[in-house]
C-alpha cells in the first residue's frame, strides 16, 4: 500500500513514522557496523552502546534518580505480574492490589498464589458476564494496610478507557504500578514509586520487551531461593543482558525515547495528548447522546477513548464503514463491545481530527 491508514490498535499500537523509517534503514545494515539491527550480537560494542543510549535515554525522559535500575526483561506484563510479588512479596507475604479493571484482577491472581493478597479497593460494577469498571477509586475509599509489601496499582485500563489521573498515596509502602498503557505519555515523579513495570507495545516499542524501573533498595529482596530468570536483583547485576534481551526492542524504544526528546520530552507529549483526547470527548459530548462514552469523565483515559451507540447494529456499521474509510483498530474488546480509539503518544493529531469528522458526518447520515 502507498498510504499508510490510521491505527487505532490497543496493542500493538501505532510508531512514530520517524521511528519505522530510521529502523527501515538500519534493518538492512547499521551504519558503520554492515550488519542488520536484527543480527548484531548482544555482547558487542554496538549493541552495548545502543543499551547504555536507551536507559540514557529514558533515565532523561523520566528524570530517574542514580538509585534506580534500569531493566528490559521479557514475558510482557503478563510476567511481571508474577515476577512482582515473587521478588518484593517476601517476608512479609501480604499486598495490597487496587482493582480497577482486567489486568489488575490478572496481577491479583499471580499475587494470590505467592502469599496473601488485600483487594484495597474495586470499581467493579454489575454482575455475572455483565461486570465491567468505568472509574478510578477516590483515595478515601482505598483500604491500605501500613505493613503491606507493597501497593499494586494499573495506571491505565485499556480495555474500560480509564486512567489514574494522580498515583495513588501509599505512605511508606512501595508503591508498584502497571503502566503498560500510558507509559511516558506525560512526566511523572519516579521517586513515589518503588517499580515501575511496562510493556513496550502500546506505547513505546514493538512487541516483546518489558521496560522495569525499579529501586534500588528493592533489589535485596530478591532472595536467592528465585530461579534465576525470575530474579531482579540476577538482571539488575548482569545488566538485562543474562540472557539474550530482545535486541531489536530495546533499539526501538531507543529511537521512540529520541523521538520523544526531539519533540520537547513528555510535558510538550502531554500537551499533545491531551488536545487529542478531548478532541475525541468534545465530539462524544456533544453529540445529544448519540455516542455515549463509556468512563465517568473524573476518570477518562487519554489513551484509549471507549464508547457505544443506541444499538450494536449501529457501531457495527460505524465500524465497517471506519474500516473502509481508513480508520483501522476501531472495534472495542470482546469484552465489552462498543467501540475504541486507541490515541497514543505516536497517533497523529491529524488522524483524531479526521475521525472526528467521520463520527460527525455519520452521525448525521444516522442520527
């Protein structure tokens, strides 16, 4: 195809154009090096140097303190929720988990099968096939306990369209969180974390790779009993690199990091986030009701836009007719239907522009 069309995917989501030509050019061969990105070793200097680059990188982006390490690990998220507990759960054997959609329940479960787990608070809602969340919890109605392990929190749920818009107070607890989904869509203070775990496919890389800041001090919990892949204090001394990491991953988020800092770093990202988002949310809102967004608007998320019409024959055809028009990704998950506009940090503004145009004119053919 000439033209690329808008990609409005959950995951995996949209690159910087920037970000695919440069990896267009080097996938042949790297300059200077003769080889592909896809064939260097991990253990050369190339490949080092473009490691050291990509936590650089991110480190400036974040501003992350000297006592945090920085690690790229595999599994997705999927595997953090059980690499979490596992490593910072121990001695004391109790968390507390905030439930506020799909993959926390998912982190909850893992929890469970280390030790003790305290549901600190849930926006579920409804009951049998039927629950669903379209909230974030309100500090006052969290349940902490001060001798937990840590607080587990999602920052943004990509499936109900809802965002923490403040981490949550945890007191001395470490606070741990799932940003798979909003991860470096805006600046955010690492020091009120303890880890930081996300997966790079939605918005910052390919598929396959897991970005982990976490610590320092944490790191000691880690006890030597772990097998050793499952143990970040063993990949936080060998530098993600006692395995073979996902090479090409973490050379992609290297260019999407450099994307980010050319533009102006995340407040200049959030800015352009949050234009998108409530362009989206104006045209939901102001449509007498014939899109219905589906998040309470205190908890609206800036990545993904959810939302219904009347009848699931009207967002069908809204979605075949998107699909043929350019708009790709649109339908929402099979979980809860409806549609969804996924606006990462690298969705053009001119895509948000031109879906909003195509929601109004169909609802006027349709309205």
């Amino acid at each position: 195809m000439e033209k690329r069309i808008y990609n409005f995917s959950a995951g995996p989501a949209v690159l910087p154009e920037e970000v695919l030509l440069e990896s267009q050019k080097d996938l042949f061969a790297l300059p200077g090096v003769g080889m592909s990105i896809l064939e260097i070793s991990h253990r050369s200097k190339t490949f080092d140097a473009i490691l050291q680059e990509t936590k650089s990188n991110i480190k400036k982006l974040l501003d992350i303190p000297d006592d945090y390490s920085i690690l790229f690990l595999q599994g997705g998220a999927s595997l953090q929720f059980s690499m979490v507990p596992l490593n910072l759960m121990p001695p004391k054997n109790k968390a507390d988990y905030i439930l506020t959609g799909s993959w926390s329940k998912k982190a909850q479960k893992e929890a469970k099968r280390v030790g003790t787990v305290n549901v600190a608070a849930t926006t579920e809602e409804g009951e049998g096939d039927k629950k669903y969340f379209k909230r974030i919890p309100k500090q006052s109605e969290l349940k902490l306990d001060p001798d937990a392990a840590y607080v587990h929190f999602t920052s943004n749920n990509t499936i109900y369209g809802t965002q923490w818009q403040t981490e949550p107070l945890a007191g001395n607890v470490p606070l741990v969180c799932d940003a798979s989904s909003d991860i470096l869509h805006k600046k955010i203070d690492v020091t009120k974390y303890g880890l930081i775990y996300a997966g790079a496919q939605k918005n910052m890389g390919p598929s396959g790779v897991t970005l982990v800041i976490i610590r320092k001090d944490l790191l000691e919990r880690s006890q030597d009993s772990l097998h050793t892949m499952l143990s970040y204090k063993i990949h936080a001394e060998n530098d993600s690199l006692y395995n073979t990491p996902n090479t090409f991953g973490i050379y992609i988020i290297n260019l999407v990091a450099k994307w980010l800092l050319n533009l102006g770093g995340l407040d200049k990202m959030y800015e352009i986030n949050k234009k998108k988002a409530q362009l989206l949310y104006d045209c939901i809102d102001g449509s007498g009701g014939f899109f219905k967004g589906h998040s309470e608007k205190d908890s609206r998320s800036l990545m993904n836009i959810t939302f219904n019409l009347a009848t699931e024959e009207l967002e069908k055809k809204l979605i075949d007719e998107a699909t043929k028009a350019g708009f790709n990704g649109l339908k929402g998950h099979r979980s809860v239907g409806g549609l969804r506009a996924s606006i990462y940090n690298a969705f053009p503004l001119k895509g948000v522009e031109d879906l909003v145009a195509f929601m109004k004119d169909f609802q006027k053919k349709n309205g």
